[in-house]
C-alpha cells in the first residue's frame, strides 16, 4: 500500500525561508512514512533541485497577477488527479487552497502561518481576517512558526487555540557548523584579515537591508579605520538593489568599498563559517532560518526585536537585538560588538549550543508528523 499523500501549497517554490523549511521537512521525511508533492500557485525555480527526492511531483498552476478565477479550477483538477490524504498549505496566499481541497474530496487540512504580510503587519485587513476565521471551519489546524504568530492568531485573527500548534523551523546542523579558520571564499574577494559582517536575505522591504547599510556606513562614518578593517558582505537579490547602489554611490569611496552585494549564491554555509557576525534588519519575520543558520555555523547575531527574532536570539548572551528602522540605534550596537572581539566568539559558540538543543531539523519534522499521524489516525490512509 502507498504511503498517504501529503500535498503542499506555496505561493512559489523559490529561495526563502517558507520553502527552506518544507524543503527540509520532505527530505528528512523517513522513508516509506509519507510521500509528498508540491503545488505552486504560480511557478518554480531551480531552488526546487534541493529536494532530494526526484520522483516528488512539483506542478506550476501558472497564477496570473490579480484575480485569476481559472486558478481555482486548475487547483481542483490537481487536487483530482493526486488525491492527496491531506493538503498543507502556507501563508494568507495559500489559505484559499483549503476550501478548493474540501470541494474536491480532500479530508484535511493544514495550514501555516510563517510570518506577516508587509502591507498588512498588524494583521488587521479586514478581509484576510475573515478569510483566516472562514477557512477555520474546514482546515484541521493552523501552525504558528513563533509563540508571537501563535498569539496573534488567537488576539488578533480570532482562530480557536484548540486548532492552533507552534512548531519552530529546524536547521541541518550537519550542512551549517563552524569553520575551521580557514576562509577562501572571502579571501578570494580581497578580504584577508578583515572582520565579516554577513547577511543573507532578499533585497525587499520587509528584510529592510537599506537600514544595515545605512547603518554600517554611520559606523564608518563614526569610526573611519573600520572601513580598511572590516567588511559588510550582503548574499541576496530584489527590487531595493538599485536603492542600495544608490545610497552607496553616496557614500565615501572607501566607505562604498567596503559593502559587497554578492547577489544570490548557492555556497551560503561556507561562506557563514568565514564571516564574524550576521545581521538580519527585518521589519517583520516568523522564525527566521537564516538566523537559525547563522547560529549554527558558530556566529553571534545582531537582529531586529521583531516578529519571532526574540524567540531565536537571547540579547547579550547569543547576540544582541535592536529596534527596527533605527541605523543609529544599529550602529551604536555594532560598534559595541567589534569593539569585544571575545564577546562575539562566546556569543556565537553559545547560539551554537542553543540551536543544538532547541532547533534541530528533527524536532521539526517529527512535529509535523505527529500533526499529520493524528489527524490521518496513523493508518495511512491514501
């Protein structure tokens, strides 16, 4: 007998921290225990290669911008044709796949919230709200990625409790660990010697990196020497790059020197085992996996106090946080951190531990296979 189905529901499979975690999660599935398949509301990209499996179905339903009703029919006769035991979908642009699964015979649901909309960060869209509190009737439970979205959907959506479970993203400690010392990557770049500051995340304005960079510059600004001794390293791609090229052609020529905007790269754990400290500047974030990954790999971090970052980061003993949409407030903290080269190492060997005990891949995927295994009633069904 065939393992149940379980169908996800992106918006698009890309490199993100929705799709890092649900590409985990099915490669570290036990053989034989589910199978899996990948619904896209409009495409995929080559970020899809990361899932092990090749036999994993992965259909594009091609969703045009706007309201494009011929979706739904197309997701029905997806829903037909796979037949999935369960469907999980993820964030408010998924959530309509819900009522489409039940139409089409689908027994369950699950749905996850990962993080908040940017246009809509208090949560409070009128229409969102009655959709979350609708699709309750017929979605099993929703996961809340952070006791802060948790919260939320209870105060704010008015979702029961009883549906709702938090479970934490996982991270691969085998893929991210720390380095050896060695830095090749970097020193290819002419970076020898330098302390690494690193961040890794789309150029959009819900990541806000035109905040770290103008408060890297205010630091250089404040302390001139560190622009010949350190380095701002940004992995990542969208629409703020012209905006970040611009503030920067700006800036000092060796202020400007001294930021390197890596785009996308596929080599991000090596060069995290060479960097000194990550930041992540978001103005709202679920539970971040590049921050989880950043612990792995050894290094303090110095993040937002937003969304579920404080569940992540303890200030002062795995990193420091800050406000959002301060660069002075950044700036200042940053200069505090380079100032305590030992600091930082004890603060990044202590993430490492924190990961190791609370946010493995493991803990993660055996959460969501629990969920799973009781709403299927551990038979397998089909």
């Amino acid at each position: 007998m065939n393992a149940p189905l379980i169908v996800h529901v992106v918006h698009r499979l890309q490199m993100g921290g929705l799709e890092n975690g649900l590409v985990n999660l099915i490669n570290h599935t036990p053989p034989g225990r589910y199978r899996h398949a990948v619904l896209c509301m409009t495409d995929h990209t080559d970020f899809a290669r990361r899932i092990q499996d090749p036999t994993v179905p992965i259909l594009d339903l091609h969703k045009r911008e706007g309201h494009d009703l011929g979706v739904y029919r197309r997701l029905y006769r997806a829903f037909r044709t796979l037949r999935p035991a369960l469907v999980h979908s993820r964030n408010i642009g998924t959530l309509e796949a819900q009522a489409v699964a039940r139409l089409a015979g689908v027994r369950h649901g699950v749905h996850g919230e990962h993080g908040r909309d940017m246009t809509d960060l208090a949560g409070t869209h009128p229409r969102h709200r009655r959709l979350r509190r609708l699709s309750a009737r017929w979605t099993d439970r929703f996961v809340a990625l952070s006791r802060d979205i948790q919260r939320w959907l209870i105060d704010v959506q008015g979702l029961p409790a009883g549906k709702i479970v938090q479970i934490y993203n996982g991270v691969d400690t085998a893929r991210f660990h720390p380095g050896d010392g060695r830095r090749p990557l970097t020193d290819a770049l002419g970076l020898s010697g330098r302390l690494l500051l690193g961040t890794v995340g789309r150029l959009s304005a819900e990541k806000d990196p035109l905040t770290l960079v103008r408060a890297y510059l205010t630091l250089l600004a404040q302390a001139p020497e560190l622009a010949r001794r350190s380095a701002l390293l940004m992995v990542g791609d969208g629409p703020l790059r012209g905006e970040l090229e611009a503030t920067l052609a700006d800036a000092p020529a060796d202020h400007r020197q001294a930021v390197h905007l890596l785009g996308p790269r596929d080599d991000v754990p090596a060069l995290m085992r060479e960097w000194d400290l990550f930041i992540l500047p978001s103005r709202t974030e679920g539970i971040s996996n590049t921050i989880l990954e950043a612990m792995a790999s050894g290094l303090p971090v110095l993040a937002t106090a937003v969304g579920g970052n404080p569940e992540l980061v303890v200030d002062g003993e795995t990193g420091r946080l800050v406000p959002r949409d301060d660069p002075e407030v950044m700036a200042d903290t940053l200069a505090g951190l380079l100032a305590d080269p030992d600091a930082l190492k004890r603060q990044g060997i202590a993430g490492r531990v924190r990961v190791e005990e609370k946010f493995s891949i493991e803990a993660m995927v055996a959460k969501y296979l629990s969920i799973y295994d009781a709403l299927l009633n551990s038979q397998g069904e089909e």
